[in-house]
C-alpha cells in the first residue's frame, strides 16, 4: 500500500470504532445525531469536498455525488447508522479497487522488463543485424543467440535450443526447441545445439509469423490484456 492507501486504511479503521461507540452510546436526539456525523466525517470528508468541487463545475452526476445526496437522505430519515455504513463501504470498495489498480499496474511493468528491444536481424549477405523489432517483416530471419530473449513469434528455421519460458508460462521446466517448432517472444534461448564432440551454441533462426507492427506477438497480447485490465 502507497501512503494514500493506508491513511485511508486507518480513517476506515477509526470510522468503525467510533460508529461501534456511538451505536452503544444511550443518547438520542440531536445528540445522536452530532455523534453519528464523527465517524461520518472521518471517512467521508473526501467524498463531501468532491461533491462540492464537482457542482461548482456543473459536473453532479457522478459517484461522489450520488452517494453524497443518499447518505443526507439517510440522515434526513433519522437513519444515521445507516448513512455511516453507506460511505463506509463505499470508502471500502475504493480502497480495494485502488490496490487492484496498483497490483495491475506492477504486473504490467514486470512484463515490459521482458519486453525485447532489439532483434538480430540476418541479411541476405548472410551478416547480422540489430534492429528495433517492429522494423522486422514477416519473411524476414532473425538471430537470438544463447542468452538472449526472444523479440518476436516465429518459426525456427534452423538450429537446437532449450529455450527457459518460465517469464511467460510459469513452466520451470526448459522447452526443448527444433526446426519446424513455434517459439513465442519473451522467453530465453539458454543452450545451443550438441554435436559429436562437444557442445557448440546454435542461434535459433526465427521466421516471423503474424506480425502486425506488434499487435500480434504474444508478449504485445499479454500487455494489452494487463492494460485493458486496469
């Protein structure tokens, strides 16, 4: 929780205290109506000061409003318990709804520390590369040496590799790779391929497929469907 988060967190905590308080309190009358507007007041200020802030522009259908104009009904009833647990749980929902949003948008930031940025891209004179991905074309072969991350979906066209895929799938478990598999971006080339008499470290030669100026590539889908998720 960030510092706006948890000063709420104890405003919730001490709005319950004091509506426990004053719900046990012998008092009536105008009495109890001051001693329900306390714990009214330090949960909802901020939905008070919103109200007003937003009428001032003409802007009153909103959320802060509505629960402002049901929360005086529900005084105006001499149903104050009732008008305390409304902006109560209100305040609530926000602060979840705020931790949602922060945990959404460390997620998002994970993955796009995954997030390629570069491709080795294999010219026709048979030399290498690097480019940015989205200047990669569907037909075009790119390298990605052992160690490196995978920038786009493709096809490998030549070369053996365990390739770790854990950033994406979860799998702890390496995937072992040949020609003819598909291989998604985001995940490691760890090893190469093993001849006869001793290990020599192949690149993977990727043929890209589905490539729509990064709408296509799996990493791009996974970013989209996090954002879209905030």
């Amino acid at each position: 929780m960030n510092r706006t988060q948890k000063i709420m967190l104890y405003r919730i905590f001490l709005s319950v205290v004091l509506l426990i308080i004053v719900v046990i309190l012998p008092i009536s009358g105008w009495a109890r109506f001051f001693a329900f507007l306390i714990p009214y007041l330090v949960v909802g200020w901020d939905v008070i000061y919103k109200t007003v802030k937003h009428a001032s522009k003409l802007d009153i259908f909103d959320e802060n409003s509505l629960m402002f104009i049901a929360t005086i009904g529900a005084f105006a009833l001499n149903e104050c318990a009732e008008a305390v647990m409304v902006v109560l749980l209100y305040q609530i929902g926000e602060l979840f709804q705020d931790c949602a949003s922060d945990f959404s948008r460390k997620s998002i930031s994970s993955l796009m520390d995954i997030r390629p940025d570069y491709a080795n891209l294999k010219r026709e004179n048979g030399a290498t590369e690097k480019v940015l991905p989205n200047e990669v074309g569907v037909g075009d072969i790119i390298v990605v040496k052992p160690g490196e991350k995978v920038p786009l979906d493709g096809v490998i066209k030549k070369g053996f590799s365990s390739v770790d895929t854990s950033s994406m799938t979860g799998e702890s478990a390496p995937r072992v790779l040949e020609p003819g598999d598909e291989i998604v971006s985001g995940c490691v080339n760890m090893t190469g391929e093993k001849s006869s008499q001793k290990y020599t470290l192949h690149a993977l030669l990727l043929l890209p497929c589905c490539w729509q100026f990064f709408q296509s590539y799996f990493l791009a889908r996974i970013l989209k469907f996090g954002l879209s998720a905030r």
